[in-house]
C-alpha cells in the first residue's frame, strides 16, 4: 500500500479559515477528488507550557497505529484583544492508496494549533468544530491541570475520554475535573494507573503460592515506601487491594493510614518516603517485600530468615506513544475507577 504526507503552513489565521482549510486542503491537493475517511477517533493533545517539541511527530507515531484526527492544543499567548480568533497552524494528512482504480484513503490527519488572544482562553468553542462526530473523542491532557472553575461542562459536549498521566502532576489538581467530569459523562483513565499494572500482575501471580496469598490478602500490617513527588502510585495500589479484597478505610494522614477488612481486622500502614518504590506486607513469621530496582519489579517472601521464593519481572519503561497506544488499544479500565473509589476519592487529604 503506497502512502504519502501532505503538510500546510498557516501562520496567523482566524477560526473560522482553519475549519474551511482543514475541509478544503485534501480535495484541493488531490485535484479535487475526495478521499474516503479511515480515521477512527479524534485524539487531543493538550500541550500549553511543555517544551518544545515534535508534537506532529509524536501524533503521527501514535496515528499510525490508530487512524485519527490528531488535534495539538497550544495556548501560547493571551495577549491582545479578547474578540481576536487568531491561530498559528499547522494541517498534515496521510494519503494512502490501494489499488490504481480506487479512491485514495485519508488515513489520519492532523492540526497543530499555537492559539493566541482570546482564543487562547476559549479554545474549546474552537476545538469542539474539530471533533469528528459519532466517533470516540479522547483529549490527553499533558499540560499543567487546569485551574477550578474551568469549563469541563463545555469541554464534555466533545470529548468523550480525559486522559491524565498522575504521575507526572499527582492526582490533588485532578480530583475536581474526575468529580465533575463522570456525571457529565467523560471517562477519566490515568497512563500511570496503566504503568502500575505491573505491580498487579506481579502480585497475583505471587498469590499462586499459598503462603504468598495468605500474607498479600491478610497481613497484620503493611509498610510501603514510595517517593513522595508520586504519590498516587501507593494510594491507587491501596485502592486497588481494598477494593479487591473489600477493605474500608478508617483513617487517612501522609504517614500512615487504618485500614479495616470485612471481619473487622485492623490493618495498620505506615508510608515512608524512599527514592525506590516498595511494599511490605507482614503476616505472622511472613514478611512479603516488593520493590522495583533498576528496572526491575523484586518479591521475595520471608518466613524469619529463610527466602521461601523470589520472583522478578522487568518494568515497562515509560513511553508517551506506547503508553497512549496500549490505552486506546484496551480501552477504559473499570478497576481504576474502582481504585479511585475505594480510597482517593474519599481521602481528606
């Protein structure tokens, strides 16, 4: 199958010709034939105050995997008059062909808008006109959270899918949007929750060894240590196991935590701050230890001072593209609400 990338270059244009180019550009380029349309969402990507970089190239990696219209949103400056609409843009669209007689395929596109003026404070009404209907609309939100009060009622009219990533912000500047935007009907999914599931795996299939899932599913306490700059990692892991395995929470501080489970157990947690993620888990003579180290995810299991098993498994390395890619590939993950129910949303810190 032959392809080809057409680019544009619009500096400081109004709204309004962004829309009539985005629909005019292809036809025009392909001497008026209109191509057939193979793009299955509309994927945004929120960019304001990131550095430099590649955004078309980024989108373009993750476009190919999944045909899409790709939407870079950069305010980059308020200034000016309010009522101006203008819009550094940049259009590209992958062309491919199948056969000599067939229609080209407008495979995936893309529209990198700088937003000045007032657009660059109401850049929803813009952007909106961009989203494909009838199709998934996802908004990566890469930039700094949004400050209270921002428009999550208008932004939800388009985009049916938030995506974060808590381990680069923490999770305190998201609570409003994740309370505010499920009764309007967005999906919040979280790239760190995703990277996480390693730890979830990890622990299951220790649960495969009976002392193992004795120690995991009833310990006398827990102690985890985790760097304080991430957080949301030990409290959605928390949420996690007291949802699985119906523990409430009593009490929640920075350094620790009760925990209570369904036959009235006491669970205490003690949380320590440590340049290497780990857990504890301590049952009787058991002490279950998990900790990643140079990329890699350990367990071993103690009874006193004998190792009764060890386990490793390598850790995914962080990858933007391949951490968008696995989550339009699976899908919302149900347990991360569940997660976030269970603990994070119900803290009072």
């Amino acid at each position: 199958m032959e392809s080809q990338t057409l680019h544009w270059d619009h500096p400081n244009i109004k709204g309004p010709e962004l829309l009539e180019l985005l629909r005019t550009s292809v036809p025009q380029s392909l001497g008026g034939v209109i191509p057939v349309t193979a793009t299955v969402l509309t994927l945004g990507l929120y960019v304001k105050g990131i550095p430099t970089t590649d955004w078309i190239g980024f989108a373009g990696k993750i476009a190919r995997v999944h045909p899409a219209r790709v939407l870079i949103i950069n305010p980059i400056s308020a200034d000016g008059d309010d009522t101006s609409t203008q819009v550094d843009a940049q259009l590209s669209a992958t062309i491919t062909y199948r056969r000599p007689n067939d229609p080209p395929i407008l495979f995936s596109e893309c529209v990198q808008m700088n937003l000045k003026g007032g657009l660059a404070n109401h850049w929803i009404d813009l952007v909106q006109s961009l989203i494909k209907s009838d199709l998934p609309a996802y908004l990566l939100w890469l930039g700094v959270p949004p400050l209270p009060g921002f428009r999550w009622d208008l932004l939800s009219t388009g985009f049916t899918h938030l995506v974060i990533d808590t381990e680069q912000t923490g999770l305190g500047p998201w609570k409003t949007a994740i309370l505010t935007g499920k009764p309007l009907g967005m999906v919040v999914d979280d790239l760190y929750w995703q990277r996480l599931g390693l730890w979830r795996a990890h622990w299951a299939n220790l649960t495969d060894y009976p002392e193992g899932l004795r120690t995991l599913t009833h310990p006398d306490k827990i102690v985890i240590e985790w760097p304080v700059s991430k957080s949301t990692g030990w409290r959605l892991l928390v949420g996690w196991l007291m949802d699985r395995l119906h523990w409430q929470v009593v009490d929640v501080e920075p350094t620790y935590m009760t925990i209570t489970t369904e036959h009235g157990q006491i669970i205490p947690i003690e949380i320590h701050n440590a340049d290497d993620p780990a857990f504890s888990f301590y049952h009787g003579p058991y002490i279950l230890s998990s900790q990643e180290v140079e990329d890699e995810l350990q367990s071993k299991l103690h009874q006193g001072s004998e190792v009764l098993y060890e386990m490793v498994d390598p850790c995914n390395i962080a990858d933007p593209v391949t951490d968008v890619v696995k989550l339009l590939n699976r899908g919302h993950d149900q347990l991360f609400d569940q997660a976030l129910t269970a603990l994070i949303l119900n803290e009072r810190v």
